[in-house]
C-alpha cells in the first residue's frame, strides 16, 4: 500500500484496528474509506470542488470521529484562517490523519491543535447525517 499520502501514514501502521474485520492497522482503513468518501458526505461548502481525485475533501471530522469511533483516542483539530477546524486522530501516542491529502501540496502544521468533541461539530444536523451515511458506507465495507 504505497499509494497512501496522508499524515502520519507511518504512525498509522502502528495502531491495531483488531475490532475491525479485514483490516489489520488504522493505515488500512484508509483504502476502505476510499471506497466510501462521496461527493455526498463533503462538506456542503466544498462539495462543488470534491472529485474523485481529491476524496479527502470535505471529510475531515466525520471521518476522524468514525476512526474514533473504531479505534478509541482522541479527535485534535487544526485551527484554519477560516476559523473552522481541521481534525485528525491520535490513538496510543500515534497522530494520523486519514484525510490531510486534501491540502496537498500544502503541509499543515499539527504543533498547535485543540481536542475536538462530537458534540460540538454534530451539533449541526446536516454534519451528524453526513457522518451516518459515512458510517453506513463503511460498514458495509467491512462487513459484507
């Protein structure tokens, strides 16, 4: 699986995923959620600029939350010029983020992050929907 270039690929093969059938690490699931990320769970504000070739886009919390959901730890997030926040996974010491590719070729600085908390970014319906749909696409994928 060389095609991966997200943060903290390498960090990401040292986290087990054992809850998760068919995939071994928290590097795996990112070929499983290639499957999954659609034009339909990108953000509405950059859904007009997600394409398959740049799937990472617009998933960046609903993303890490169901990772969250899977393999436990934390949700950090990245404050942007926009104000908004861009989050990523830490689980046992390991910082990854299944969803940096977006910015290419710009690299983000992850010193400086905040814990982030569903409560706070499923506070917005149509965001909580989203995560579901993904959520539903990803079990399927491990599932069936």
């Amino acid at each position: 699986m060389d095609h991966a270039n997200f943060y903290g690929w390498e960090e990401a093969m040292q986290v087990r995923a054992d809850g998760c059938p068919g995939i071994r690490t928290a590097y795996d699931l990112y070929d499983k959620l290639l499957k999954c990320w659609r034009a339909d769970t990108c953000a509405p504000r950059m859904r007009a600029d997600w394409s398959e070739a740049n799937p990472t886009l617009g998933q960046c919390s609903i993303t890490a939350f169901l990772v969250q959901d899977l393999l436990g730890g934390r949700v950090d997030g990245i404050l942007l010029p926009d104000g908004s926040y861009h989050c990523f996974n830490v689980v046992d010491g390991h910082a990854f983020d299944l969803t940096s590719e977006q910015f290419l070729p710009q690299i983000l600085d992850y010193s400086n992050v905040t814990e982030q908390f569903r409560e706070t970014h499923f506070a917005s319906e149509e965001k909580r929907l989203r995560y579901e749909l993904l959520k539903a696409r990803l079990t399927r994928e491990l599932y069936d």
